[in-house]
C-alpha cells in the first residue's frame, strides 16, 4: 500500500496510477511495492484482464526517487528489494501490460515501458535515462532488450548518452505504440486496455506468450545489472550526482 499509487478495478482492467504529483512521480521503495502488489493482484484475480499504468498529467514518473538513493550512496542499507520486486513482476506479468505515459519518463519511467505489451504517449512525453549521467547504470533488462529493439546506436544514444528521445522517437524505437495529443492520451490508453480486455482470454494469453517468448534471459540480465547496481550506488561518481541533484533543490528560491 502506498498512498501514492491509486488502484482501481474496472471491467476487467486494473488501472495503477502513480500519483505524487509534487515531485514529478519520483518512486519511493514503498510506491514500487504497491506497484509490485497490483500486478500481483492483475496476475491472481481471474476477472482482471489487463493492467493500464498511468500517471498524472505532465508526469509518468521522474524515475527512483534520488533521495533514496542518496541515502544508500551515503552507506544506508537498502531498505528493501521493492524496485527488483517490481521489475520482476512485470518483467514477468503473465496478463498483458498497457502504459499511458503524459510529460516525463524518465530512468526506470522509461525502461519500464520496454516491458509493457501497449504504450499509448502523448506528444509532449519525453523519454530520458540519465544512468551514466548519474554514476549509475541502465536497469530493468534494458542493456538486453533496448539493443535488439532498436538497435545498437540507438540504445547506445538513450541507455548510456542519456539522450532525450521524443515521443515519436519512441514510437520509431519501438517502445511507443501511439502518440496522441495529451487530452486524448487517457482516453485512448483506457480504450487500448479495454480492447485487449475484451478478447477471447485464452487465445490472448497464447498469442501473448509466443509474442513475448521466454523472459528468463531478460530475467537474468535484470539480475546481473542489479548486482551492479549496488556498487554503482555506492561509488563517488554517484554520490556527487545525487548530491548535485539533491542540493539544487535546496538551493530554490523560497
Ligand atoms: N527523485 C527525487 N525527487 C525528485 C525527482 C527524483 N527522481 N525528480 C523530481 N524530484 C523532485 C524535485 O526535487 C522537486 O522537489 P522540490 O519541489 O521539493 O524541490 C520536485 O520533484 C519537482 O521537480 P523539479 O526538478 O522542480 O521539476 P522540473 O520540472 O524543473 O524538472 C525533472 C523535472 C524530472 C527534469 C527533474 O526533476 C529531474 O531531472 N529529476 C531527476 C530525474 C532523474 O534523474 N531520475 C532518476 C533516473 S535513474
């Protein structure tokens, strides 16, 4: 449970929206549990069909909120696995995943998309993952799946330059399905789901699950970059980016 994840249930659809508009959606180890327990609840509820990630206007979500990673970088223990959790379970969702995704996307914002199975964007969303920028590096089973989605150049240019793709770049990178203007984008994302939900169940899973074939190699990447991860968090590359982006805010005018 987190008070910044609503979860509702709908003709066959559970719809999760992140929901901490103050601070652009940024995810806290409690809001990827309550992220990690819907898709649980989607995979054991025999009426739901489909899962429809949104988040609120302007903002999918800033990515791992950096304060906690600041507070691991600075020698605190990992409070949990919440976000391996998380990326587990959708890595392996077993119901079909659809993503609308208005403004930012970033980090794990946009990485997460990779693993839905539908992505409506509006065309003011950007997609961003400042891992290198951030002494950190690409999660999610990214390093893997982006290359073969688009390419090396390509995923070079997002996961390690850190590059600003637009919604159009998404959709030509094959991680966008539509782009839509903003007023339509739940709309549109909400009909996606629904249509999906409608199908015949079991001719969808099969289709879905040839699709999507065997997960355990993009299972394993995720698992080697989480090993990594937790040197990364911890190295002086990482503490003085954290710092810097911590401190700006700081530094505000009232
Ligand atoms: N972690 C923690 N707090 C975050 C955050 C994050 N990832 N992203 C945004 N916030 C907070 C800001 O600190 C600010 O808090 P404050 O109002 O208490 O100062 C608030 O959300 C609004 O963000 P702000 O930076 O003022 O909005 P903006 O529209 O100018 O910029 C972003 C938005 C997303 C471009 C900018 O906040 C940013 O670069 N965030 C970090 C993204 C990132 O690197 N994520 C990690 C990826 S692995």
């Amino acid at each position: 449970m987190s008070e910044f994840i609503d979860i509702s249930a709908q003709a066959g659809v559970l719809t999760v929206r992140m929901n901490r508009a103050d601070k652009k959606n940024a995810l806290t180890s409690e809001m990827y549990a309550a992220l990690a327990g819907a898709l649980d609840q989607a995979a054991e509820d025999a009426s739901i069909r489909a899962t429809l990630i949104l988040g609120v206007p302007g903002a999918f979500t800033a990515g791992n909120d950096i304060g906690d990673f600041l507070k691991v970088a600075m020698g605190g223990e990992r409070g949990s696995n919440a976000v391996f959790d998380f990326l587990e379970r959708i890595i392996c969702a077993k119901k079909a995943v659809v993503a609308g995704v208005d403004g930012m996307a970033i980090g794990v914002g946009t990485t997460m998309l990779m693993h839905c199975d539908y992505v409506v964007a509006s065309q003011v969303s950007i997609f961003k993952t400042p891992f290198v920028d951030l002494g950190i590096l690409p999660e999610a089973g990214s390093s893997l799946i982006a290359p073969g989605m688009m390419g090396h150049h390509r995923a070079f240019a997002l996961l390690a330059m850190g590059e600003t793709f637009s919604a159009e770049d998404a959709r030509e990178a094959g991680f966008v399905n539509r782009v839509v203007p903003s007023a339509e984008l739940e709309d549109r994302a909400r009909a996606a789901a629904a249509e999906i939900a409608s199908k015949p169940a079991e001719a969808l899973r099969i289709a879905r699950d040839l699709v999507r074939g065997d997960r355990a190699d993009v299972l394993a990447r995720m698992r080697e970059e989480a090993v990594l991860w937790q040197d990364r968090l911890k190295s002086d590359e990482a503490r003085t980016a954290f710092m810097a982006f911590m401190q700006k805010g700081q530094k505000k005018p009232a």
